[in-house]
C-alpha cells in the first residue's frame, strides 16, 4: 500500500517538467539560480533517484557574489548537481515525510547553512572592506590636509594653496631634500610676501601625499583665481627644475596639476623656460 501510495505522490509531483537553472547578467549585475543538497529521498524520474535540494539565488555585481538568497526546495538529481530541477512547495514537503519518502528532521521552511551563506556573502564582505579601507584612506588624507591648514593658518588662502602645491611638487619623487625645504620657504616667500618659518615648511612637506588623483589636484586649486593658478603652476615648476631634471613622478605631477586647471601644453612651457631663464640669468 506504501508503495502505491509513494508511486501516486511521486507522479502527481513530477508531472510538471523539469525546470531548467537561469543565469542572467546585465549592466554589470547578475544573478545564478544553484541547487544546494539537502537530503536524499524517495523520489526518481527518467535520470534515477532525486535528491531534495535549496533552490537559491546568488547575487553578484562584476562577477563577484554580494548576495545569496533562499527561495524554496526543489528536487533533482545526482545530489542536486544538476541544471535542471522540479519545483517543491513546503505543503509537498509535508506530504512527502508523512508519506515517508523525505527525513521527518528536514524543517518546513529551508535554512541556509553558515557555510553556504558564507560562499555566496565572500563579495559582499570583501565589498565592505574595499569601502572601509577607502574611507579609512580618505580621513586620513582629510587629517593630514587639515594639519597642514593648521600649520599655515597665519597665511592668506592663496600662499596657503600656493606652498601647499609646491610641498606636493617636492614630495612627488618620494624624497625631499633639506636644501629642497630651503628653497621652497624662499620661492613661496618671494611670491605670496608670506613669511614662513622653516619647520612649518619641512613639517607642510613631511604631510604632503605622495601621490595624487584628479580630485586631489582640483584640491589644491579650490577657490583660486586664473592668475594664482598662474603662480602656484610657477612655484611648482620652480621644484621640480630645481634639481637640473624632472623625473617621471615629478611630470605626472606636473600634468595632473595642469589637467586640473585646465591649463595646455603649450602655456606649461612657456612658464617652465620662464622658471628656468629666471634661475639661469644673473644676479
């Protein structure tokens, strides 16, 4: 009688057909339907014994899983290493333990295990960290741009704008020499009519980033006009010549500054022969 009774669920639950596993993608977002076993059964078709397995959904954003959701049971074969499932409700699962063809202990309502939860939550923490360590990243260039401000508080917002630029110019090969820090105090001091004692300068250059973006270069140039833009294109020119040789670091400086300020090849030049034959002529 059981045996009849199983064989009557059993057509009445396979009597759809199979549904084949999706995957879709687009505008860098995907999704991937993925059968996960859960427990052994009672049930076959066509293929051999079926396998009661989760039906979830993984969530990925560039090709890296952030998300993995639950939606049901399902039914399939070779221990749900299968693309192709039968869809199994919560009320055929309770029909089908009474009946005996599925574990009595398996629950109602699917539950993700830890572990599968984990293999589909790996981008979405590795997302999170990313984030954390931009952020991070950005205080700490925020405090140290607050540091420098700090230093320079006695100084009007253009010198201010104007050593800064030229501290940054400095630091961009990686190194800055004493006489370097000597001669940016006296460039900066010359142009602005600032006074700058010559810890702040080696301090404001100390705090200087090494390297920057586009918005670190429109940073620098926030608020100013056309001919102080001018000016602090000179004072840094003045760094980078000063050695006799501009390095590689030192041109990505250079023309990320002038793609910030919009400023061409050509005017870049003619301020840089400027900067050179001014050092050149005699006193």
């Amino acid at each position: 009688m059981r045996h009849f009774v199983s064989g009557l669920f059993m057509a009445i639950v396979l009597t759809s057909m199979a549904t084949q596993a999706d995957a879709r993608r687009g505008g860098g977002y995907g999704t991937a339907e993925q059968l996960v076993f859960v427990s052994p059964t009672e049930f076959e078709d066509e293929t051999g014994p079926l396998a009661l397995c989760h039906f979830v959904e993984t969530h990925s954003i560039i090709f890296v899983n952030v998300w993995r959701s639950l939606t049901g049971y399902a039914l399939a074969s070779n221990n749900c290493q299968s693309e192709q499932y039968y869809e199994f409700t919560a009320t055929e699962l309770e029909s089908a333990q009474a009946a005996g063809m599925i574990p009595a202990d398996v629950p109602l309502q699917p539950k993700l295990s830890m572990k599968s939860l984990a293999e589909g939550f790996w981008g979405f923490g590795l997302l999170i960290a990313v984030l954390a360590f931009a952020g991070f990243k950005l205080l700490a260039v925020q405090k140290r741009r607050g540091q420098r401000i700090a230093i320079m508080a006695d100084a009007t917002p253009a010198a201010q704008a104007i050593l800064d630029a030229m501290c940054h110019a400095a630091k961009a090969d990686g190194y800055i020499a004493p006489s370097e820090v000597a001669m940016i105090k006296q460039a900066a001091e010359e142009m602005t009519g600032t006074i700058f004692a010559m810890e702040d300068v080696k301090r404001m250059a100390d705090l200087a980033e090494e390297t920057l973006d586009l918005k670190g270069h429109k940073r620098l140039i926030n608020g100013r006009t056309k001919p102080e833009q001018l000016d602090m294109m000179r004072g840094v020119l003045m760094v980078v010549a000063a050695d006799g040789k501009l390095d590689g670091k030192e041109q990505v400086f250079v023309g990320g500054l002038a793609r910030a300020m919009g400023m061409d090849g050509g005017t870049v030049q003619s301020l840089m022969a400027e900067v050179v034959g001014g050092a050149a002529a005699p006193a």
